[in-house]
C-alpha cells in the first residue's frame, strides 16, 4: 500500500489546550518528563531510533521532528485499517461491534493528533524560511513510511500488542526527545508562537509551550498504547 504524506486538516486532538491547562501545568509536565526514567526499547525500536539519527543527525532539529512526525502517524493508521476489517467480519455482537468502533476512533484521534504536529512542524519551516530538500525532507521519508507502515501493520495483524509496544517505545522517546529539546534551547521561551495554518492546535505563549504541549502529546499516546500491553 502506498503511504501518502497527505495534510488533511485534523478533526481534533486528544490532549488539552494550553488555555485549559495553564503555563504552570506545561512547565511542570515537561519536568515530570525529565525526571522520568526511559522505557526499555525494544530492538526493533533502537533500530529505528539509530536509523534516524544517521540519517537525520542526532541533535534534535525542526525538520528532524518533521520527519518523525510523519512516521508517528503510521501505527494509528494501520490499527485503524485493521480495525475496520474486523468490524465487517462480525455478525450480531453488539457488544463486540461498539468495543471496535471505539478502537476505531481512538486510532482516529491519536493519528489526527499527529497530524496535528506535522503541519506544526511544516509551518515552523515555513516560518524559518528555509526550503525542504527534495532527498531528505520529501523522498526519504516517503520510502522510511512505506517500509514502517507495512512493519506496523504485520506486527499488528501478527500480534497487536508487539505493536503497541513499539509504539509505547517510539511515543516515550518523542516524550523525552521534545522534553530535552525545550531545556536545551531556552531562547524558545521568548520566541512567540504565531500560526496561521495551526491556530486551532491552541494558544500558546511561547514555543516553549508549544513543544511541552506536544511533549504531553506524546506522553498520552504511549500511556494509550500501554494500555494495550
């Protein structure tokens, strides 16, 4: 199956605006995080993790992020797909039926969520005024997609919680990655958060608090896939 880096605009997300949640909250997620120990990676996941970093460089970058957030999309997408199959196989277990179509809509949420980050992350390339490169930024990820969709979905149809484990991995290390990045760079503190394409996504003070926001992001899509270990 074809992976497409598409931008369909998100139905919505699935963890709080900053309005609702307030600066203090976000400054204290984001420590919660630091002090937190790493999850165990699985094999599997420390792959992906040193392909990106030698593809990608391992300091943590915009357009890094970029690139991990079209992969983070994946997983939900094929869980959602495979969902969906299950649900036309089932006859007259209501019971069965309502428990998959709320799956169905989990997976819906949390992609559309990481949907969200992607256009995040193209509008602050965007904003720095630099170009994609047509290797790195648009093929690349194209053939790292392709591959790791058809991994999620194998895993998923082979074993679901193999793959939600992997995903667990991938959201803790997104959680930790977005964490670090905003303590290394406290010039983000005072560099507003004006979008245009990404308004809906929430308002927020600074990018600080648009990176810990996603940070928490992250955090919730792992807790959702651990739930399935």
């Amino acid at each position: 199956m074809t992976v497409l880096l598409d931008r369909a605009i998100p139905t919505q997300r699935t963890a709080p605006s900053t309005p609702t949640q307030g600066d203090p909250a976000l400054r204290f997620g984001q420590q919660e995080t630091l002090a937190a120990p790493r999850r165990r990676y699985s094999l599997a996941a420390r792959f992906l993790f040193v392909q990106m970093d030698l593809l990608y460089g391992r300091k943590s970058t915009i357009r890094k992020f970029r690139v991990l957030e079209v992969v983070a999309r994946l997983p939900y997408r094929a869980w959602e797909m495979q969902t969906h199959k299950q649900l036309k196989k089932l006859n007259d277990d209501a019971g069965a039926f309502a428990s998959l179509v709320h799956r169905a809509r989990t997976f819906r949420a949390q992609q559309d969520n990481e949907q969200w980050h992607l256009m995040i992350m193209d509008e602050l390339v965007a904003q720095s005024g630099e170009k994609l490169g047509r290797f790195k930024q648009q093929l690349l990820p194209r053939v790292i997609s392709f591959g790791y969709w058809h991994f999620c979905w194998l895993l998923y149809a082979v074993k679901p919680r193999w793959s939600h484990r992997l995903n667990a991995d991938f959201e803790d290390h997104a959680e930790h990655t977005y964490a670090e990045f905003v303590q290394d760079n406290p010039q983000l503190e005072a560099t507003p958060w004006q979008p245009v394409v990404c308004a809906d996504y929430g308002s927020f003070a600074s990018q600080a608090d648009l990176f810990r926001q996603i940070c928490l992001d992250e955090r919730s899509h792992k807790q959702e896939s651990e739930q399935h270990l």
